[in-house]
C-alpha cells in the first residue's frame, strides 16, 4: 500500500511526548502565510476541518489533513514529515519544545501512482 505521508523516527518520538502531554493530535499542512508551509501539530479536533480538507493519512497515529487546493499542487508527492532542531510556528504544539516539525517530500513513482489511482 502507498502511504500518501510518512513520519520519520524523529518525528515519530516528537509525537508520542506531545501525546502524552496533549492527548491524541492531529496534522494539518499549512499553504503558508504567517505559519510558513509547515505541518502543523493541534490537539485532535482543535483545528477544525470539513470539505475542503483532504485526510492524507496518519503519523503516529494522528490524521494529517491538508486543503483541496493545496492537495492539487502535492497529489503526485509523498510527504515525509520530520523533526529538526529549532523553533516550531507559534500555533503548533512543538513550539516550546526547541524542535520544530518539517515537510520533506518526494515524487512518487509512476508505479505508485497507479496503486494510488486504483485504490482511489
């Protein structure tokens, strides 16, 4: 199965210690403005999304949702998100954590994006 988003092992640690302070989360790629184009790291539901977003997947058990339009631009993309040193965006969670989650990215194959186009 292709996965439309993936978390690195450092992102993955990040998520579980803003888990355990913060209960279930949720993702949402931000399309820019004053929170750059980061993955934004909300408790579950805080943000609220509807018909405009898109449910990429999960990452360490949380959704990762991003919107319709910016998914027109990213569909042929695999997302990785991952945790460096440095400060996260204001209205995310990592924010006080001295890391920041980022968005690393890749084409998919034209094999995966057949398996993607299949599966629907």
């Amino acid at each position: 199965m292709v996965e439309r988003v993936l978390a690195t092992d450092a992102a993955l640690e990040l998520i579980e210690r803003l888990t355990r302070q913060h209960g279930p989360l949720m993702f949402h790629q931000s399309g820019g403005c004053c929170d750059g184009s980061a993955p934004m790291c909300y408790p579950d539901g805080e943000f609220k999304t509807g018909g405009s977003d898109v449910r990429l997947g999960e990452i360490g058990g949380c959704p990762v949702y991003m919107a319709a339009d910016q998914f027109e631009y990213w569909k042929h993309t695999q997302l990785i998100i991952d945790a460096v040193p440095g400060r996260g965006a204001g209205f995310s969670l990592e924010a006080p954590e001295g890391l920041r989650f980022l968005t690393r990215s890749r084409v998919f194959t034209d094999a995966e994006t057949d398996a993607l186009a299949a599966s629907g």
